[in-house]
C-alpha cells in the first residue's frame, strides 16, 4: 500500500470514507515496524490498519513493536481503505504486582526445551492456591529466568501477565524456589499396630509412617525391609509418603574394612543400663592404627559369637564407617586365644541350659564333646502296650490363623529285664523307618538314659513281627476337606470317614484318587471311621477285565461328594441305547428297558470332575475283583456349551449348574492360551470347591468358533453428505463453545447462580 503525501493536509487528517466527521479515538497495539511506516491491531475490533511515521506524535526513536497507542481512523484517498492517522503513545498503567507462590503442574517436555514445531512454542503449566481454590497458568521457556530447566512438583514463584490481544493470563518471571523432593531410601526399623519407623539412608535419623502409605503388601512387611519413600510435611513434622519395597540389600549404611585390626577393651557394656543411658555404643576399644592411637565406640551388636568382654581383653575387629555422618566404630569384635593366658581364668566344660547361674565368657567346642544321655549297649526285645502319635498340623485349613496343631504322644513298650517286667515310654522321632508299630507289635530296641534325672526312654526302635489280629484295608480317597476326608472301599459300594490326624504322612502329596491302606476302629456313637491311614503304591481300582467298547450314557445320580443330601454313596448311570436321538432315548428308558451301572471315584477318568445329574457321559465296562459286580469305568462327561462372555481375566459359559445357568472359568483354564470370544463352542470339565461349594470349569478346549460380528455399513446418504460437505462450507456442521466448562464449588447440590471466572482458572 502506497503512502498519499496528499494526506498530511490538515496535519494529515481527513474524514472518513463516506463523509462523515472527525473518526473516534481507539487504541490498539504496534504489531509491525519499518522505516516509514508500520501496522496497528485494533484492541477493540478484529482490524488490522496501516500507519505513515508521520503520523506518530512523539519520538520515533522510542516506539517499539508491542507498545500501545491511540489513534484515530481515516481513509486513504486513493484506495478509500481506513488507515490509522494522529498516533499518540500511550502510557503502561502501572499496576503494583504481586509475586505468586506455586508449584509446576506439567512441565515441558526435555525434548521439547526451547524447540518445536514450526508455527508452535513448547509451553508447560503451574498452579497456585487462591481462596481455597486452585489456578492453573501456561507458561514457556522464555518465561524461566535463568538458564534452568523445571520438572513436575518444583516449587516456583511468579508474576502474572495478561496477552494484549488474546485476554489470556499466563505465568511469566518464574524463578525457581524449591526442587522437587527426589526419592530417599531406608530400613524399616520398627512396626506397630497401624504405624511405622524407617531409618533413613541419607541422614541419621528416623521417619514415621503411617500403613495406609505403604503401597503393596502390608502383611508381607517387617522390619529389617529396604524400602524407598517421599518425604512431606504434615502438621509441621516430617513423614514418610508413598513408601514401596526395595530388593533386600539395596540399601547400606555402612562400609566394613576387609582388614582386621587388633586393640584392648577399654570400656565395657555395662550389663543393666542406667535410666540415663541413651548411647547405643557404650563400649570402647583402644587400637593404634596408621601409627596412630585410637578410640572406636562399640555396641551390643557389634560382638562376634556373643562372647563376654571384659576391660584389658586382646580382641580383633573390623571398622565400620557409616556413610551419612563417617562415623567409625569396631564391628565383628572376637577375643583373640591369648587373653586367657593373661588373665588366668579357670574354664568350666558343659551345655548350654537354663540354669540360675549364667555362664560367662563361653567358648565353643566340637560338636559332640558334652552329652547329657547315655544309650545302652545291650538291645531288649519287648511289645507295644500303647502306640505313640506324632504331631500333627493342619495344613490345609481355610487361614493360618485357624491351623490346629495335635500334640505328639508317647507310648509305652513291656520287657523283661533279668526276670523282671519292666516298661519304658518312646516317642515316634525314635523309630527306625517309616512303619509305625502298632499295639501288639513285637519291637527290639536300645534304653537311653539322661544323666542329670535318671529319665529312660527306648530308642533306635525296629518292628520284628506284627500283629495279626489288626485287618489293613485298601481304599481310595474320594474326597478331601478342610481337616478330614472320605475314603472309597475297595468294593466301591461306601466311603469311609477319616481326620486328617489318622494320616501317617505329608497331607500336601494326598490328592484324590490315591491308593490307601488303613483300619476301622468305633468311636462315639459307634461310628465306624479309618485309622492309621497310609499312602501306598498305586493299585489297579478300576477292576478287572475293561471291555473295549465305549458307551453312551447319561448320568442319572452323582456321587455323593457333589450331593450330600443323597443316601448313597455310588454314582448311578443309564446306559443309552446306540443310535438313538435323545428323545428316542427318554421314551426307552420311561420303557423301563434300560440299564444302569454304578460308578465310584476310582472309576472317573479325571478324578476332580464334578458329574452333574442329567450330563452325557462316554465309559467303558469293568468288574470288580471282589463281588464280580459290573461298574462303568474310565467316566468322561461329553459337555458342550457357548462362551457367554469373556471379561479380562475370567469368563462365563451358558451352562447350568445346580441354581446357577452360567459357569464361571478363568482364563488359565484354556488350553493353548486362546483368546475366547462371546459365542465360541468349547468343552470342559467341572469341578467343585469344597470350602466355597462353588462349582467352575477347567480344562476349557475350544471345539468351534462362534460367528463374528459384522459391521454394518453407511447408508449412502451419509456417505454422499459427508463427500459433499468442505471444511470452507459455511453451512457445514461446527463446533462452537458456548463456555469454558465449570467444576464443583464445594457446595452441596446443584448451585444454578453462575460466577464469574477467574483468570486461568479449571473450574
């Protein structure tokens, strides 16, 4: 645009355009400026208007891009366009500024200090506190003084600048007043009810915490754990926050020599601390060391093997050097051999007991010097009068807490001795093998003796013959419970009662299925129950003579382990006639021309499987050994159901068990690690939880995979709508914000009064 000379006529105003008189003073902003003229942007209105240096009342030297003026608006003569005419500088309204406190929200990102894209500044946010409410500012890097970058959580101060053109507040001349509170690492040195003590790595001191701080296992922490924490204020002391576990060894307090030094006791640790005494290293040890005498501080703790020390001792020790405050003091304190040839001392020989007078100044010796027992030479032949039982723990009760432990009981075995009946107690820790004796049982044996009470006992103990007025069964464990179990005879036709105290081994390798031998033994009400139940080499349970055929079945009573309320012990299923369709199948059994053949747990090919009433099942023909009696064998449930759903890690199956018609399973559970969908067709076992009596399935196999879903296409007349509409096309749909969304003003309920927004404020 060219500049009319013409123009300066009446000081270089003229009126506008259309005649009208003098034009009103605005203001505005200098955004460009050459030698001989520049442009204004209007505060009031969106205009951007050309200005000739001439028309600028004032010291061209002193204006600059960015001042404010005030003008007037005219119109080029040539071009009829408006211009900026009479330009006068106007002066900053000088506002007292106030420093604001805050702390940085979201910082800029390190690859991005300083660089952007084109067109684009790096910008990060800080907030502050005003009233109970919380503020938030943008800010970029031009706006940090000093060359520093700030990460999230500094605290920062600044001043508050508010865009000429755009309204906006943003934070400028921020200065960096605290950096955020890095991670420090500690010990855990002491638990509470609700509360903790860390000892912290940095600084020799310790920090409380609270266990709602603690993020993980609260259970699994004790003290001696490595943790790491933030340190806040609260209420004007310091906590621990956000306190998480370290692997043990991570952190160190101290550094330990590799060369051992030799020195003097010079003070030692009294053996009742006064009310006073709050030094944790009372004790001191002269040494020269470097050609140079010193005095190292010492604790309780710091003395190897426990040993008494006493003044003028000779002792080695290795220093220890704290890294927070180089703090040395003697660690691994031994008494050398030669302090007892100085001091004289006498040196008694025994064990280790509890007795009113202590033991000073121990030193060890070989294991087996001091013995307390003496055991015969000579071996006695005697009988069981009474059995011994070990100590038992239930292992398999629902929590730790609840576990119930059985005290260990002695028995008791005759003899003779030169002509005389004697008797004398054994515990089962004595015997010679696994095998128990039982009563009546003949036994040889050794008598040990404790020499301080005289007390005999029998030991090295080994059975010679049994007893055979004691019948060992064989069963099969047919079901496990919290602390008893059910054991499946050897005819298959009832199960037996058995505690787990009657167990002769570990509980934990009992699982269903397994071959036992036990007795039978009436205890209250004459209820028969099994003793002395022992695991033993697995036994052909399913019977003789397996036919080769597979048939068709449908389980019509399940064992009684899947329903209690039943009287009988067996399963029962109904042999299915070939070929038929299952509606065929129901009027030939109402016909009464159907068979049934029982089943037990020995007879399940997967042992853990629940047979529900009503399932389709395939199995195979055996006899029982001892009754000839035809049993089903080698069960296996012919289950097929969709998948309904699949959450994260579970899912459920349309499949009706007992009240509920879906299956829980979990996706462990899917063979091959597949990815079930909704509708996919797969079989499965179920198995039943006897704590929860909760049914779910495992070894879930996929048979088929259900349909996928389609997406269904745009109808044409979205699709020719959205070809036809342009970014450009006024009448094309666009998103326009009524307002700035606002949060809760911390009253209750719906407040319909509108406020009025603060600067930089998120409501």
């Amino acid at each position: 645009m060219s500049f009319d000379p013409g123009m300066l006529h009446n000081n270089g105003h003229t009126a506008f355009a259309n005649g009208t008189a003098a034009g009103i003073r605005e203001t505005g902003v200098v955004e460009k400026l050459l030698t001989s003229y520049g442009f204004i942007q209007c505060s009031e209105r969106q205009a951007r208007l050309f200005f000739h240096c001439s028309q600028y009342n004032g010291n061209l030297q002193e204006l600059k891009i960015g001042d404010d003026v005030e003008f007037e608006v005219s119109s080029d003569r040539r071009t009829g366009k408006p211009i900026a005419v009479k330009l006068l500088k106007i002066k900053p309204e000088v506002l007292p500024e106030e420093r604001i406190s805050g702390q940085v929200v979201s910082a800029i990102p390190t690859h991005l200090d300083g660089k952007s894209a084109p067109g684009q500044v790096p910008t990060g946010s800080v907030c502050y506190e005003r009233n109970g409410e919380v503020f938030y500012l943008t800010y970029t890097p031009d706006d940090i003084e000093g060359n520093m970058h700030l990460d999230t959580g500094d605290k920062v101060s600044f001043y508050m600048e508010t865009n000429k053109h755009t309204g906006a507040v943003s934070a400028h001349n921020i200065v960096l007043v605290k950096k955020k509170q890095m991670r420090c690492q500690g010990v855990v040195c002491a638990t509470k009810e609700a509360f903790g003590f860390i000892e912290r790595a940095d600084v020799v001191k310790e920090i409380f915490f609270h266990y709602s701080e603690f993020k993980g296992d609260l259970e699994a922490l004790q003290a001696g754990d490595d943790v790491e924490f933030t340190i806040k204020e609260r209420n004007g002391k310091e906590v621990a926050t956000d306190v998480r576990l370290l692997a043990q060894g991570t952190v160190i307090f101290e550094d330990i020599s590799i060369e051992q030094f030799e020195g003097t006791v010079v003070k030692v640790i009294p053996k009742v601390p006064t009310k006073n005494q709050n030094d944790p290293l009372p004790g001191r040890i002269c040494a020269r060391i470097s050609f140079t005498d010193k005095e190292l501080l010492f604790g309780e703790k710091d003395t190897k093997s426990k040993v008494t020390l006493l003044e003028g001792d000779h002792v080695q020790f290795n220093i220890s050097t704290d890294r927070r405050d180089k703090l040395e003091r003697a660690t691994n304190i031994d008494i050398l051999p030669d302090t007892f040839h100085f001091t004289k001392e006498s040196r008694e020989m025994d064990m280790l007991s509890a007795q009113r007078n202590h033991a000073v100044r121990i030193k060890k010796l070989p294991k087996g010097t001091v013995s307390f027992h003496t055991q015969s030479e000579q071996r006695f032949v005697g009988v069981v009068e009474k059995e011994a039982t070990a100590a038992i723990i239930n292992n398999k009760s629902a929590s730790p807490s609840k576990a119930k432990e059985k005290e260990a009981e002695e028995g008791v075995i005759s003899y003779e001795d030169c002509g005389v009946k004697l008797t004398v107690s054994y515990h089962v820790k004595d015997l010679e093998g696994a095998a128990q004796p039982q009563a009546g049982d003949k036994v040889e044996f050794s008598i040990n003796e404790v020499k301080r009470t005289g007390q005999q006992s029998a030991v090295t103990i080994k059975i010679l013959n049994r007893t055979v007025n004691t019948k060992r069964l064989l069963g099969y464990i047919a079901t496990l419970k919290d602390n008893f179990g059910f054991i499946e005879t050897a005819n298959h036709d009832q199960e037996i009662f058995f505690h787990y105290s009657e167990l002769c081994g570990d509980l934990e390798n009992l699982e269903l299925g397994d071959t036992v031998e036990y007795t039978l033994s009436k205890g209250k009400g004459n209820k028969v129950s099994a003793e002395k139940v022992t695991k033993v080499a697995a036994v052909n349970g399913v019977g003789q003579d397996v036919g080769e055929t597979v048939m068709l079945g449908k389980v019509v009573r399940p064992l009684r382990s899947v329903d209690p309320s039943q009287t009988e012990y067996q399963g029962l299923i109904e042999l299915l006639e070939e070929g038929k369709s299952p509606l065929a199948v129901e009027v030939y059994v109402y016909g009464t021309k159907c068979q049934n053949y029982s089943f037990g747990i020995v007879g399940m090919a997967n042992k853990a499987d629940c047979l529900q009433k009503g399932e389709m099942v395939k199995f195979q023909l055996c006899t029982v050994a001892q009754t000839g009696q035809k049993m089903a064998c080698n069960v296996v449930p012919q289950r097929k159901a969709l998948v309904e759903c699949v959450k994260d890690q579970f899912g459920f199956i349309t499949y009706e068990v007992g009240e509920s018609k879906k299956l829980f399973f979990h996706v462990k559970e899917v063979h091959d690690g597949l990815e079930l969908q909704t509708g996919d067709e797969v079989e499965f076992s179920v198995i039943l939880n006897q704590r929860t009596g909760k049914c779910s399935a495992c070894n879930v196999r996929r048979v088929s995979e259900g349909p996928k879903p389609v997406a269904t296409p745009r109808p044409d007349r979205l699709v020719n709508r959205l070809k036809s509409i342009t970014l450009d096309d006024a009448s094309a749909p666009r998103l326009v914000i009524v307002r700035q969304p606002r949060g809760p003003d911390n009253s209750k309920g719906f407040n319909v009064e509108r406020k009025t927004r603060q600067p930089g404020v998120i409501d």
